[in-house]
C-alpha cells in the first residue's frame, strides 16, 4: 500500500514524470524534493508549512515539433491570438498553459476523439467548467494545427459539451437579504446597486469611474465584447452615488484607495454576500441575469434587453425573453382555464338520463 503523503503535499504528473508539490486549498504550488522520506523534503515541507518558499512552477523541456506544446506556442504567435482583447488574452494564456504543462508532450497528429476523452477531459470530470472550457480551447488548437498541416480534420467533432450549471438569477429574497444587510452608504450597497441596475459584470464594474456617471446615466465600454452601453439612472442607483464619497477616480476601491483588482473585487462581493447570508450558488454575475429576467417581466422586447445589456446577439437577449414569455403565457392559459370552468354549462347528471318526465 503506498505511503500517504504529509498535510497539503500533492502528486503532479507532467509528461509522464511525478513530482511532489506543497498546496494549500487553491493556493499557488511550491515544488518539493522527489523523495519524501529524505531528510531535504523534511525540511523543505517545515519551510513551506511556515510559508517561508516562494511558489514554483515545474519547468518544462523545449517542446517537441509536432506535439502539443509545439502547437500552442505557434498559435500564440499569430493574430487569432495575439489580436485578443488584454482580459480573454489572459483567459486564453491560463488554460493553454495548463493544457501545455499536463499534455504538451502529445503528439497532435496522434490526437483522436478517444484520447482525448480519455487522457485530457476524463480526469476534469469532477470540475465541469473546466473540462468546457478545455475542450473549447482543444477545437481552436485542432483549427489551428488544420491551417498548418499539422493534423486532417477534427477529432474533437462529435466529443458532447460538458454540462455546466448556469449562474442563476437572484431571488426577491435575496435582494432583500442583501439590501438589509447592506443599506444605502455602503460601499458594498454601491457595488450592487451598480450591478443591479445597469447590469455591469465584475471585470466591468470595479474599474467604472466617476467620470463615467452623469445625470442621466452610466456610460461604459464591455471588457467582453468591447460594445459601448449607455445605461439609464434608476432612482436606486442615483441614491447609492449620491451618498457615496467622491474621493478617487474609480467609484469602488480598496481600503487603501487603490482600485480592485477583478480577483479582489469578486472576493470583495463574495464576503458581503455570505455576511448578507446568501448561499454559495448565489453568485455576483446573478446580478446580471436579475436584471436581463425583470426587464422581460416587464415586457421589454429582445432588442430592448440587447442594448441595456450589451449583448452582441439577438439570441442572447432572447433567453430572458422566452422565459418570460413562458410564464406570461402559463397565467393566460391558468386564467382561461379558470374562466371557462367557471362559466361552463353544469352536465346533466347521467342518473337522469333517458327518463320520462312523471305524470
């Protein structure tokens, strides 16, 4: 039976070698010595359990050409990538480098759709996002190595897309959760209010400053799609800005006056929501959806939500539109159903039936 390894020390498998690393919850990895039960591992592992060793990466071999590895440097090289707004670069950069540093090694003309589900997706089947994500990344890769002559046709065609779980939008209660706990003044009521009311993201509306509010609204540029939005003023965001202190160019900042980071800012929301007692599927982005749902509740059309959103598609808008058009169309057809039971002619009872009026 294999020795089990101390507190916080993990086994990593990069190009067929294991190596050993230390690792606290989803903090950064330090690499330790090979041999665990060698007295330089000891002290390395006291070293890193008193946070004394600077995080460290494996490092990698030159890639090979034709393998994996190879593709994923060319393909940084050229305008597909390179030409990625600075935020989806950063994205992009995160799973490429995972996909490099676990399968790099792979040569790409050996890839098929068994290897694949095999060896790449199968061990991210617990992390469902991730495994989309990574197979979204493998078709630009195999697109990529079909231009260079690297690879003939797709052996991603016909892998499903994993089932990841939507964010979902906020509750009434949860809003009202939030707003008690949170009331007008707060910086953390700011944030929301932001959120709610213009249906900014997080990588969005950290960085929204005040030169981007007048009187009639706010006007800002999608990290995403880089579409321009101009949102109107609710009562409720003019209320949080108005008592909010005008003392840095940015409306949300740090303690120390310095604008988030995107990081920081999700973890700022994340601790005002749990200490509003929100549960954990209840996520900032629901902010968003709350308001795609309650303007279709209103009636607004698709196009409607399409611009106060900053959607690039019709289609996108049009999931909340649907959803609303369900439930209107659920009342009607209750309503008339009730209507028609309550006007309907009474039945004859069937006892009656065939028999001859007395004399």
């Amino acid at each position: 039976m294999p020795k089990k390894l101390p507190q916080y020390v993990e086994k990593n498998l990069v190009r067929g070698y294991t190596y050993l690393s230390f690792r606290r919850g989803k903090g950064p990895r330090i690499r330790l010595p090979d041999d665990p039960d060698s007295q330089e591992f000891k002290l390395a592992y006291a070293a890193a359990l008193a946070g004394e060793m600077a995080p460290t990466s494996p490092t990698l071999k030159r890639d090979l050409t034709g393998a994996i590895g190879a593709l994923i440097v060319d393909y940084k090289t050229k305008g597909t990538f390179t030409s990625l707004r600075a935020t989806s670069k950063k994205g992009y950069n995160t799973r490429l480098e995972t996909i490099r540093i676990e399968h790099g090694h792979r040569t790409v003309a050996g890839l098929t759709r068994e290897r694949i589900n095999t060896f790449i997706l199968a061990p991210l089947a617990d992390r469902p996002g991730a495994q989309l994500d990574t197979l979204k990344k493998l078709r630009i890769l195999v697109q990529h190595a079909n231009g260079l002559n690297w690879l003939k046709g797709d052996p991603t065609a016909g892998i499903k897309r994993p089932k990841t779980k939507e964010i979902r939008a906020w509750t009434d209660a949860e809003l009202a959760a939030f707003e008690a706990r949170w009331p007008i003044g707060t910086k953390q009521r700011t944030a929301y209010e932001l959120m709610r009311n213009v249906g900014t993201a997080r990588v969005d509306v950290h960085a929204i400053t005040w030169a981007q509010i007048d009187a009639d609204g706010v006007n800002y540029k999608r990290s995403k799609s880089g579409v321009a939005v101009d949102s109107d003023m609710s009562d409720e965001l003019r209320a949080a800005l108005n008592a909010t202190p005008r003392e840095h160019v940015t409306i949300i900042n740090t303690v120390y006056g310095r604008p988030h980071t995107v990081d920081g800012f999700s973890g700022f929301l994340r601790d005002a929501m749990t200490a509003a007692g929100l549960p954990l599927d209840c996520k900032p982005h629901g902010l968003r959806k709350t308001l795609g749902r309650e303007m279709a509740d209103a009636d607004a059309s698709a196009h409607d939500i399409m611009a106060k959103l900053g959607h690039t598609t019709l289609k996108q808008a049009e999931n909340y539109t649907r959803e609303a058009d369900r439930k209107r169309g659920s009342r009607r057809a209750g309503q008339k159903l009730a209507e028609y039971k309550k006007n309907k002619v009474a039945q004859t009872a069937p006892g009656s039936l065939g028999k001859s009026e007395k004399e």
